[in-house]
C-alpha cells in the first residue's frame, strides 16, 4: 500500500480507521522524523488505547485523533495537505470529498474494501471528484497447512547391494518366521 501510495520520508500521510494501529507503525516509519502521520477513528476506545501505544513507542510523528471523518472530514492543522491518504472504513465513498480537501495535488488515496460494492461506489465517487488513475487491486489471501508427517521409509545399507526388483523389497514376518517376500506381491 505505501509502495502505491509512492510514500517516501518527509511525506505527511492521513489515514482513516486506525484501528490495531498496523498501518500506522508501518506510515510512521515510512515518513520517518520529518514526516507526519495524522490518524483518525470514530471509536474513540480505540484512539485512547493508540495513543498510548503511540507514545509508548516514542513515536512522536504521529497524531491520532477521535472523529468520523465521513461526516466530518479531516481535522488537520491549517495549511497541511497530505501526501498519502488511506481509508479503512465502512463507507470509504463517503470520505471522498472530505479526502479532496486535505490531499496535496499529485496525492495519492488508497481504500481497503472487503467487498466490491464499496469498492464499486468508492471508484464511481473517486471518478466524479476528478481523480483519472484509478485502479482496482484484489489482495488474496491462502492459507496454507503446515503439519510433520513422519513416513516410516526403509534405510538400505551399502553392503545391502543395489536395489534391483528382485531384492527390493525388505524382509517381512509372518507367523513368526522370517522370509523373503516373493516376487509379485
């Protein structure tokens, strides 16, 4: 997302639904000292328990604030536009025009959309407020299973000689006594 975005140390970048505060970390980082990270959320639970996390990671260049910025748009300080601007909410179409207000020109937006008719609604609305490079990503994800199997394979020594279709199978029991399996079985 931030590859997209071309965020790049010194940016400022906006994001809509912190959240866990992932994307956050990651902006912060990204932007480094000089840039800054402006972040809302409409739960206000949810920035109290950032902020404190925020400030206990020293980061400094972020700033998470309580709103709903489909209704109320983006409180940033007069005069800061941002780079980047990334959505994480249910109505993302909502925050559009509110977005166009705070994004420098060239900025970039990125959506995160569960399913397509937000995203369907998100790209009509990002086409009527003028932006031309709109493009539509699927991020798949699959799972995998990773689990030990043990195979009980049978060990051959040298001295055993190549293993030709005659020997190749080991000796077996059968009632108590050992024999070679025949050919066949």
């Amino acid at each position: 997302i931030l590859l997209r975005l071309n965020v790049r140390p010194g940016d400022i970048c906006v994001e809509s639904g912190t959240g866990s505060g992932s994307m956050t970390h990651s902006m912060a980082r990204c932007v480094g000292p000089k840039g800054h990270v402006y972040s809302f959320d409409f739960h206000d639970h949810r920035v109290q328990t950032a902020q404190k996390e925020f400030a206990s990671h020293g980061m400094g260049n972020v700033t998470c604030k309580h709103a709903d910025v489909c209704d109320a748009g983006f409180d940033l300080p007069e005069g800061v536009f941002a780079d980047a601007l990334f959505l994480d909410v249910p109505k993302p179409w909502t925050a559009v025009p509110h977005a166009m207000k705070v994004l420098r020109d060239g900025g970039g937006i990125c959506s995160f959309s569960p399913c397509i008719e937000q995203v369907q609604r998100t790209c009509e609305k990002l086409r009527e407020e003028g932006f031309t490079m709109v493009a539509t990503v699927e991020v798949l994800l699959r799972g995998w299973m990773i689990q030990n199997i043990h195979l009980d394979v049978p060990r051959w020594k040298a001295s055993d000689g190549p293993q030709t279709k005659k020997n190749s199978r080991p000796e077996q029991t059968r009632g108590g006594s050992k024999r070679k399996a025949p050919e066949g079985e």
